[in-house]
C-alpha cells in the first residue's frame, strides 16, 4: 500500500512547527501504523534525512505511551485501540494521512509528535494513592469487596494514562482521566477513607496545571482506548460536591512531643 | 464578582453554571404556560391578567432578583469557563477534531451567545419598557404587553428571528439538561437515559411551545 | 570460586529470613535522612522499591527512561501473581510454592532465595490490595484465583487479564506519594549510561537526559538496579522497544558477574511474525492453552494447500490432525510448561508441518471448546484476547483457529545477586528480571510479578539497611570528583565515537542482524556448532557496526536513533557473552535446550553432576573473553529429579 503523510514537525518546545509532506510505499497492510511510521523513518535516515520523533512504546496497547492524533482524532480511527494497535488495513491504499501531537497548554510539544505529559503524574501526586506504608496491612481477605465494585473499580482502573481524553476534549480537559483514578479508589472500602481529601486535592492540582474545564461533549469516552466511562467524571462531581459541602472547617492540631 | 468566580475551582463553576442553568429551564416552563395564554381567544385578557400579576406579586418580584441573578452568573460563567477553555489549548490543531461527541454539545458557547443577543432584544421590547428606560411605541402603553406582542409578531421578519432564536435555545437545552445532572454527578447508569429522554423532550416543547405564538398571532390573528 | 559469596544465612530453609531479619542491621531515621539510594528503572521492582525505601526516610532518586514511572514494560503483564494464601483450600502452603518454583526452574536456583520469595508472597497481596489494586473477587467478596501452568493449585491472583498494570499502578501511587512528600525525586526520560564506582564501591550513575541530551552525574551511597528483562537482544521479543541492558550492561563492565546469561524463556503463545517489517511480538495469554487445542496438519500435502488457500484448516479431517502436545505428552497435554510447549512447536515447524504463510506457525483451535462449553462462555473467559487477535491479524479466532508461535518473553539471566541482593560491587544492587536470582532455568506463568514485588516491598528495604549500616559516616558523595568525571567524559567519549561513524545503514538494521542471530543459533534450540558460528557471526556484525552505523541528527538534541546505538551496541557485547554461556553449559535444562543433549525421545536431559551451578561470568576488558565462576548449587529441602509431563 501506498500513502501520502502530513506530519507536524519541531525541532524543539520552542521552535516553530509546521505539517511536512512525506510518501511511504509497499506498505503491507498487517503492518502496524508504527511500522508504517518505523519505514519512513528507516528511509529518512538512510537518505540522510532527520526521522520523525514520536513516543512509542510497548506497541501491545497497555503502557499508554503512544500518542498520535490521527486524521482528525487521537489514536486514529477505530474505536477502543490505542496507535500502536492501528494497523494499515484500516486505511485505504492511496490515502492521506494528517499526524499531529496532542495539542494542550498542559501538554509542551517536545519535539515532532512527541508532547511532555507530566502533569498527568502530577495530578495523581496530589492525592491518587491510598496512604499506607508498605508492610503492617490487614490481611487482604479481612477487607471483603463486593464482586460488582471490584468489578466497577476495575473499569476506572484500566485506565492507562496516555491522555487521549485531554487531546480529543475540545477544552483539553482532564475530566476523565482526573475521575477515573478517584472513582477507582472511591469505589473500593481502602480508597473511602481518603476520598473527600483525594478528590479536592487532584481537581485544584488538575485546574492548576491549566486543563480546561468540562462541557460534556464526552469526546473523551468516545476515544477513550480503554472504553473508561463518562459516568466516572459524574462520580468525580458527586464525589467532589459532597467533599465540599459536607467536609468539616479543618482543625489545626500541634502535635509536641 | 468576575474575580470571586475565578477563584473557584473547575468543578464549583460547573456546578454553579449548572444550578444557574436548570432554575433558568424551570423559569422557561412557567413563561411559556403565561405565553401560551396568547393563544386564548379572549383579546388578551387572560395573558394580561398573568402578565400583570407577574409585574405586581411581590413574592414574583423578589424572584425576579434572583432570576436576574441566576441568568447574570450563568452568562458570566458561561463566558469566563469559555475563556478557560480556549485557554486550555493556545496552539491548535490543523485537522480540526473528528472525535463523536454528544449531539450539538460543541456548540453551547455559539448557541448560547444567540439566546444572549436575543435576551437582550427581549430586554428592549419588553422588560426596559415596562421600567421607563425605553419609550414604548406609539400608542401603547408600557405595561401593554399583549399589544405590545401582537405589534412585533405581526412582523414576518420579527417572528422567524424570534423562531430562529428558539431553535438556538432548544438545541442549547437539549444538551444543556442531562449536562447539568452530569454536572451535578446524578449519572446514574438506571436513569441517565431517561434524564437525557425528558431533558429532549422538554427542550423540544419549549422550542415548539415559544415558536406556536409567532406562527399563531402571524397567520391566523392576522 | 571464593568471589562468589551467595551469604546465605544460617538456619533451616524455612527459618532463614527470619533469623535474617532478627540479626540485621538497623539504620537509625536520623542517619536515613543522610543516606542517598538511586533506584534505577520504575517496573513492578524499581517503583516498589523507590516507595518502600522514601517511607524508611532515605533520600531516594528514581530514573527512567519512559516519560513516566507508570509506563515500565511490568504493566503488560497479563495472566496474574502467585501468593501462597491457600484461600481455595486446595493444599498450597509456602513450601508447595517453593517447591513448584524451585522445579519449574528445573533446578537451577537457589533453594534459600526462592523460599524466601514463597515465603513473602502472602504480604505482597496484603499490600495490594490495602493499595487499592482491584483484584478479581468472588460474589461474596472475598479474593478470587485461578489457576496457572506448573501448578496443582489455584494460587494466582489476578486483575482481570491486566494484572501487571494493576500491580504496577499500584506501586506507581505508592511512588507518587512519596514523591509528593519529596522522599523521592524522579527523574523520567533518562537512559543510565554508566555505573561510578568510588573505592570499589558503588556510588553513582551517569545518566543522559534524553530531551535534552545533557549527560548528567548522579551520586549516592547505593545503587539499586532493577532496570528489567534483556530480551530485546532478539530485536523480535514482547519486550517494549525501549527494555534494554544497558544499566546492567554498564554494571558488568565496572565488575559486578553476570550470572546465566543464556537462560532465555521462549512464551509458547504469541501471534506469529507476518512479515520483515515486523517490529515487536505480542503475547497472548496462556490461559488460553486451558481450552484451546494445538495442532498442525498431519500430512505435508495439506500444508501446501492451506497456503495456497485451496483449503481452509476445517476442512482438514480429524484423523488428518496431529495434536502433537496432545501426542507426546498424554498426561499434561496442551498444558505442559512454556519451554516444552515452545519446543515441541519449533519441532514440527522445523520439520515442514507448520502453517501461516511463513510456515512458523502453529494452529491454537478453539472449535471444540465452543462445541462443548458454547460461544457465550468462551467469549466471556477469553472474548478480550480473540479481539485482540482479530484486530492484529485480522482473522476471526471464532470461526477458523488461530495461528500462533513462540516468542522470546522473559530473561531469567541476570547480574549475580547474593541473598541480600547485592551483587559482586558493594553498594550495587539488582532487582527483578534484571538479576538471576530466582526462576532457575525456567519461569513460571504468575512468578515475575511475585518476585519483582517481594524484592521492592520486602527484601531490599531490609537489605539495603544491612549495607547502608555501616555508611553512616560517609557523606553525601560530590558528583563532581574525579570518578564521576571520568565516567562522564567516557560516557560522552563513547557518544562522540558511535555518532562519527560514517556509516549508511540505520540502527535497527543491525539489530535485525543480531537478533537473526540469535534466535536461530542461541533460541529455542542451541548445539555446539550453531554457536561457535554464532560466535565468529556476532564478532562480524560488532565489526560492522562500529563501522557501519548511521546516526542522525545530534548529541545534545532529543535523539531517539541515539539512545537505540547505545543499547545495539550493549545487546551486540551481551549477544556474544549469552552464546559463551550457552556453549559453557553442556546439558539440557529449562529454557536452555542443547540438541546434544536430549533423550530418545527429545526431552530435555539434565546434566546435576557437573552442572548443578549458577555461571557468573566477570568482565575482562573488551577483547578478552569473560571469565567464568560457579556458584554450586546446594539442594538440602528438594531432591533433584527428571521434569516429567508424559
């Protein structure tokens, strides 16, 4: 197969960037789109041409590092797969292809398709943990969980962190990736504990990081790789509101020894 | 006001824009039941009489305040959270996004900005009139509404901008209803779907409800 | 043979880590403030290990080369984690585990580590799960498990079919907190180019920040390095594009052994290579051998058909199938252990029955467990993984079986380790896939997860406290003095020299070269001659890569063909070093399968006399061979006997 490939090219976080035209040819349609992308860059290097930089890499769809914005969407254009599971034969030969990085103000381009997502781990430092120290826990059979929670927890923590909900948002918020981790640990009995604190402290660190606000068009969920559910952003809400109102004035306590 | 509101967090903006908001659909309700008394064939008398009792009820008065009030913060934080966003992504993309959203959900803002021009149009026809602040027309009264009403509709030109800017209104409360129980966090997988049935169907009736006066006054009044 | 001090304390098997934990030594919290550890590599090893020593109050720096810790290449792993809770009542306890271990590995581990990781299983769950990690339940809430290979016992632990993830996840937030309190700093997106070592001891790290190409000094009291697998040296793996040696690489040059190298585990289950564009293996779970049957065409004629498309593989008559494992293994059939599945694969493709259009590949036929258990049940036991098929090959497993082949998974080699998990360097330290210590000569399904946690959670934190005891007084390390110089200006030397190479050919084609290499000389099935060519092939490609080589773009820009030079040429030295190993090792176990060395009928055929050993090999400078050293193997709890599966 054979294709024409607009690519967003910058050198760096600073320089300007533009879409560069490229043709790729015997293309095989098995080929993953990485593969595509790994024989534009074999032929760059070996014409002495500079190859396109972009973030790949488990290519099995689980580590969430693979971050294109296809044609028009993130991860392309099959629902529920991340890039590195698009293959060719989702396109047709001849066809034009637009690949552009995620574009936020939270996300710096670092170079060619390559963005800085860092404020992602920064949101779940704020607060996305349960606070226990390794060794003197429960036995984990003395903290029973009913199957369907597990079962929903697990939905929410399928989550694999790659931001296509922030690049598909028209806001470039992180709704669906700040609700998903508190749902998840909102579901389960360790996570409650912390949950009022939990939820107040990842949306003041997600709105410091200058994420946009949510407006409910749930692009997120419709490119969301790994299916994750608006109604966990409803439950970030829920969560959040009771965290607000029924939250008491804090107390300071000095503790001297 | 505009720095107290941009303090808050994301999510109270949210929130706030979405309580502001469902008051503003209740409102909607009652003034297309006192809009449909038009259609009375009694010469107004009906329509008046709810009209002025509307103008006079001091219970009515206080929550004209705070109507003003909800559209007031609705408005400010539709723009401010707007602000925000377009904030959130300086550079944006050269294909522009494909992604499947909910229906029309993309369009709040320009939806939105259509039922602010047309609210202040309302405001001159109406509501500044009946306060002194605009003269009325020739040989109305300012606390004529009914008169008032069939003057304007009976202007082709009037009434189609007026159903335009319905259909703006409904496509804006379409999305507008179940966002706000998102908002407020009442997605639940049982009654989600029927939130977003109601919401259409209630967006719908308000749409056609506020556009049958119109259509009514031009055709068949006239 | 008296540098290899495995420390193994005294006591019976069972009591050992006890009477370890008793005689330790202890670090006061306010001399932990003053110690500094880097951790490098953010896996299931690394994060546990980073968060577990930031809550003791070391001052921690963590590294890796993803764009965050959460990304490291433990989040694909699928199927589950082993722990002896007994919660099925099935009759597991902590020595049926060690046991089970100790035998997978065909007995080639040390009997003292391997109790100890049985031994700490349970806690690790306890930790999960009080960390938020959503293990599968029962109804009734409680723990659900399931069963894996090599087991008689339902012991695993699983979060669906991303148990890695979850586990991962989990420890990734238990990093975070730490790094939100500031016991931990994180530094993301750096490749660890060297070890500097002061007055023989390790004390820091040269590292490249791979945005901005800066080459960086990092220094501390210890190293801890968990920094994962090497199986990419097969270019072809289910590794991610990014695993590689290099940290340990660097670690072996500066003196600490590297102990069986050529102990490679081949995953029986992976979707076969459709073409020389070929980038990365994808695994499919084993489960799938629970109801799967794997076969091949009995007769060539019907090889040749199906890859003309003149038939489809229903169309070939039961008696016209050979069910091979099924045939040579009658008692465990489809579910014998990883490398003799592996194996009896290779065999009947090498011998012209096996199908795909490259013939690498076998059928995995699900038709007669949808006759019998219905559509409905197997699409929710394994509906996932026949998407996931379907959308890479584009075939529907449903209706005609899927095509698989083994492909290299995991490394059991690694750096020498002793009982504290430090290796041959004081003060360095190796966690995880990265070090040997545990899965002997074969790794069973559900174990890495064990053991990389058990090392993070709850080995080293203790460990390292015996070390760091005697550190109190160094002071912090200047990364400035001498050592670090050196290693520095070598570091950047080396760049300097890959990169003005002249060559024409990109780094990858010399990767495919290598791993061509090894995967048909140093596989699944190795002899004397095939790696004494191998041998003179890699000197070859070493040759020609030095020379051949090109490099774009800069040294102080992001420059992903760069960091890939370095880790090809590290994977080309490593090559060279694993095919010595296997030449060394003169008998059949586990993984590493010698064609010399089989019985009539084509197992594996152990040699315990003469290689009942740990090889650890020391660096001896670029052109001379390594050295070997044997760590003997002593069997006090387990009597040695011959892998059966018939």
């Amino acid at each position: 197969m054979n294709f024409t490939l607009k690519i967003w090219r910058q050198k760096n976080a600073v320089a300007k960037g533009e879409m560069v035209t490229y043709a790729v040819s015997e293309i095989s349609p098995d080929s993953s789109f990485f593969e595509m992308l790994d024989a534009l860059n074999q032929q760059l290097i070996t014409s002495g041409g500079d190859p396109v930089a972009f973030d790949h890499d488990c290519r099995e769809g689980i580590c969430g590092t693979c971050s294109l914005y296809i044609n028009g969407r993130p991860h392309g254009p099959l629902k529920g797969v991340t890039t590195c599971q698009l293959h060719m034969r989702s396109f047709k030969d001849g066809d034009t292809i637009h690949i552009e990085p995620w574009r936020a103000k939270a996300f710096p381009i670092i170079r060619d398709l390559i963005v800085d997502r860092s404020a992602l781990d920064k949101i779940i430092q704020a607060g996305g943990y349960v606070s226990v120290h390794t060794g003197g826990v429960p036995d984990a059979n003395t903290i029973p969980v009913p199957h369907e929670k597990a079962e929903s927890a697990m939905d929410a923590a399928a989550c694999i962190g790659c931001g296509a909900c922030v690049a598909a948002c028209s806001n470039a918020a992180a709704m669906l990736f700040v609700g998903a981790k508190v749902s998840h640990l909102a579901l389960l009995p360790q996570g409650k504990v912390e949950a009022a604190k939990r939820v107040q402290k990842m949306v003041a660190c997600m709105d410091e990081l200058g994420f946009g606000n949510c407006s409910n068009t749930y692009a997120c969920e419709a490119e969301c790789p790994k299916g994750i559910s608006v109604v966990n952003i409803a439950r970030m809400n829920r969560q959040f509101l009771a965290a607000n109102l029924l939250s008491e004035r804090e107390k300071v306590v000095n503790i001297s020894l | 006001m505009n720095l107290l509101l941009s303090s808050f967090s994301s999510l109270t903006n949210k929130v706030l824009m979405a309580l502001a908001g469902l008051f503003l659909v209740t409102f909607l309700g009652v003034h297309l039941g006192i809009n449909l008394l038009l259609l009375n064939n009694d010469g107004g008398r009906a329509f008046t009489a709810a009209a002025s009792f509307m103008g006079t009820n001091s219970i009515i008065k206080v929550f004209e305040i705070v109507l003003f009030a909800g559209f007031l913060l609705h408005i400010i934080l539709g723009m401010m959270v707007s602000g925000q966003n377009k904030a959130a992504r300086p550079s944006t993309y050269v294909v522009s996004n494909h992604s499947a959203t909910a229906p029309f959900s993309k369009y709040m803002f320009h939806t939105g900005i259509i039922v602010f021009l047309f609210l202040l149009l309302h405001f001159f026809d109406f509501y500044f009139i009946k306060i002194g602040l605009v003269a009325p027309p020739d040989g109305i009264a300012s606390h004529d509404f009914y008169s008032r009403t069939l003057l304007l509709f009976s202007t082709p030109w009037y009434s189609l901008l007026y159903i335009v800017c319905f259909v703006a209104l409904g496509i804006h409360l379409n999305h507008a209803i179940q966002s706000a129980f998102q908002t407020l966090g009442l997605n639940h997988s049982k009654y989600m779907d029927a939130v977003k049935v109601i919401g259409s169907v209630y967006s719908l009736l308000i749409t056609v409800g506020f556009s049958i006066v119109p259509l009514f006054i031009l055709f068949y009044r006239h | 043979m008296t540098r290899l001090n495995a420390r193994i304390p005294e006591g019976s098997v069972a009591n050992k880590w006890t009477n370890y934990k008793s005689a330790c030594k202890l670090v006061n919290p306010n001399n932990k403030r003053k110690l500094d550890i880097i951790v490098v590599g953010t896996g299931l090893a690394g994060a546990s290990a980073a968060a577990s020593l930031g809550e003791l109050g070391y001052k921690v720096k963590v590294f890796c080369y993803q764009d965050t810790p959460r990304r490291a290449h433990s989040i694909a792993a699928q199927g589950g984690i082993n722990a002896a809770k007994n919660y099925p009542n099935d009759g597991d306890s902590v020595y049926r585990l060690f046991y089970d271990t100790i035998k997978g590995g065909d007995y080639r581990a040390r009997e003292a580590n391997v109790y100890r990781l049985a031994e700490v299983s349970n806690q690790i769950i306890d930790l999960c799960v009080a960390q938020g990690v959503p293990f599968a339940r029962e109804y009734g809430g409680l723990l659900a498990n399931r069963s894996f290979g090599g087991a008689q016992v339902s012991r695993t632990f699983y979060a669906r079919g991303q148990t890695g993830q979850q586990l991962l996840l989990g420890a990734y937030s238990a990093l975070s907190r730490q790094i939100a309190l500031g016991n931990v700093t994180m530094f993301n997106r750096r490749d660890v180019l060297d070890t500097v070592l002061v007055d023989g001891k390790a004390r820091g790290i040269i590292t490249r920040n791979l945005v901005t190409g800066e080459i960086e000094r990092h220094a501390a009291h210890a190293v801890v390095l968990a920094s994962g697998g090497y199986g990419n040296v097969f270019f072809l793996s289910t590794n991610a594009m990014g695993s590689n040696v290099t940290p340990i690489w660097s670690a072996y040059k500066k003196g600490a052994m590297f102990a069986n190298p050529s102990f490679t585990q081949i995953h029986p289950t992976c979707i076969p290579v459709h073409g020389d564009a070929q980038s990365k293996l994808t695994l499919m779970s084993e489960s799938l051998r629970n109801d799967g049957r794997i076969w091949v065409p009995a007769k060539k004629s019907d090889v040749e058909k199906l890859r003309n498309q003149t038939i489809k593989p229903s169309d070939i008559p039961e008696a016209d199938r050979d069910y091979y494992l099924e045939r040579r293994y009658p008692a465990f059939g489809n579910l014998v252990p990883r490398d003799v599945a592996s194996r009896a694969a290779k065999e009947r493709c090498d011998a012209g029955f096996g199908v795909g259009r490259t013939g690498m590949a076998v059928f995995l036929d699900f038709a007669d467990a949808i006759k019998r258990k219905g559509h409905d049940t197997i699409d929710k036991l394994y509906g996932n993984l026949f998407q996931m098929y379907e959308q890479i090959v584009a075939d529907n497993p449903y209706e005609t079986p899927m095509m698989i082949y083994p492909a290299v998974h995991y490394t059991m080699g690694g750096l020498w380790v002793d009982y504290d998990l430090m290796t041959t360097v004081p003060g360095l330290f190796a966690l995880g896939e990265c070090n040997f210590s545990d899965h002997g000569a074969n790794r069973l399904g559900a174990s890495a997860l064990m053991q990389g946690l058990a090392d993070g959670y709850f080995i080293l934190p203790y460990t390292i406290g015996n070390y760091l005891a005697a550190e109190i007084h160094t002071p912090r390390f200047n990364p400035d003095a001498t050592e670090f110089n050196f290693a520095a200006q070598a570091v950047t030397a080396r760049l300097k020299q890959m990169k003005g190479s002249s060559g024409k050919e990109s780094v990858d084609t010399f990767h495919r070269r290598l791993g061509k290499i090894m995967w048909e000389y140093c596989g699944m099935a190795r002899n004397n001659d095939g790696l004494t060519n191998a041998l003179s092939m890699i000197a070859e490609l070493r040759h020609d890569y030095a020379k051949g080589v090109c490099i774009p773009g800069g040294l102080d820009e992001y420059n992903p063909e760069l960091e890939k030079a370095c880790r090809v040429a590290d994977f080309i030295e490593l090559g060279e070093l694993m095919v010595r190993d296997a030449q060394q090792r003169k008998e059949s176990c586990g993984g590493h399968f010698r064609e010399e060395f089989q019985t009539n009928e084509g197992e594996a055929l152990r040699n315990d006399d003469d290689f009942a050993f740990v090889a650890a090999w020391e660096y001896q400078g670029a052109e001379t061979a390594a050295a070997l050293y044997r760590e003997a193997l002593q069997f006090d709890e387990i009597k040695l006997s011959q892998r059966c599966y018939k």
